[in-house]
C-alpha cells in the first residue's frame, strides 16, 4: 500500500507505541521512518522498545499537524494506521500533510468506515467523542472523526491533494463491535 519505500523519508501519523514505524525501518529500508504522536507515555514505550533502531527510526514527540508544518517537503509517504488521522481535525491535518509531503509523495491511511457501534459515518466532517483509558487509567473522551467516502475525498481535494483512492474492507469480526474499514491514498501533486 505505501509503495517502494527503499531510501524514503516516512513518517507515521499517531504512532503510539511505534511497532508499524519499527516494522518498516527493518524491512523495507528507507532512509527513516519518523513515529510522531504526542503521547508522552506512547513515546517512552516506542523508545523503549524500539530506540535502538535509530536513527534510521526517529520517535518524535508532538501534535501531529504543528509538527507537519513545521517540516516542509520532508516526507516521500506519511501514513496512520487508526492513528493521527482519525483523532485530529482533518482541516488541520491534511493540509500541513500537504505542506510536509515532497512533490508526489503519498499519504495512505487507515480509518473507520463506520462507528464500532454499528452509527453510520459522519456527513457533516464533525467528530464525535469517544470514550478512551489513558494509559494511567483516567477514563476520558476523545474527538474522533468517522467521516463517509465522499468527506474524506472532499477534505482531500480541499488540501490539495490529488488521486485520490478509497477501498472499503468488511469486517471480518462477528459482534456488536464490528467495524469495516477504508483504506485511504492520496498523493500531492508534482
């Protein structure tokens, strides 16, 4: 899905504990993966258990779109695993995803294609709140967008992205708590 990634500048969007991050940086040998999330506790865990990749892996701390304008044209491919993408305010990501990605590079994400309660997505782009367990244990809520197919290619092409695709993949869990996927790529124009 993230294409050849031999030499590439990556970055993974809300990398929490950094195993996607750590996994790429062994395997597919580009010049680093860097896993930013602004999770003090997600950050010491991925330094933890993977800081002796470095530096081809970089864990680097903060919100994920100040973080992006900060570094222009850095970035071949970015990517978010049910990460950054889907718990920050798409009209404040994807275009410092814009901004951070080289000419043609990617962004190629995971997210939601519906509420894990069986909700239908969002129309409007607005997120709804969650209810999450830091990693202290203080029950909490989160913002976090569940958008339809038509949102995300609108908020993309509004960030100036281009070739935008969408795959649906079904659940394949039984129960209340079952969700399908969209599987999202988009690519900054040369």
């Amino acid at each position: 899905m993230l294409g050849d990634l031999d030499g590439a500048c990556v970055a993974d969007l809300g990398a929490g504990a950094g195993r996607h991050a750590a996994y790429l940086a062994v395997r597919h040998r580009p010049a680093r993966v860097d896993a930013v999330d602004s999770s003090p506790a997600q950050r010491a865990t991925a330094a933890e258990l993977y800081g002796h990749l470095g530096p081809r892996l970089r864990i680097v701390p903060g919100e994920v779109a100040a973080y992006l304008r900060t570094v222009p044209a850095a970035y071949d491919v970015l990517y978010s695993v049910f990460g950054a993408v889907d718990f920050t305010d798409p009209q404040e990501l994807l275009p410092a995803a814009a901004t951070a990605l080289r000419p043609g590079g990617r962004l190629v994400f995971s997210t939601l294609a519906h509420c894990v309660t069986g909700v239908p997505a969002w129309t409007d782009g607005a997120p709804g709140r969650v209810a999450v367990t830091t990693p202290d244990g203080v029950a909490a809520t989160l913002p976090r967008w569940v958008l339809t197919e038509r949102v995300w290619v609108g908020l993309l092409g509004r960030a100036g992205f281009t070739d935008v695709a969408v795959e649906v993949w079904p659940a394949t869990a039984e129960g209340p708590r079952r969700a399908a996927t969209l599987l999202v790529s988009a690519r900054r124009p040369t």
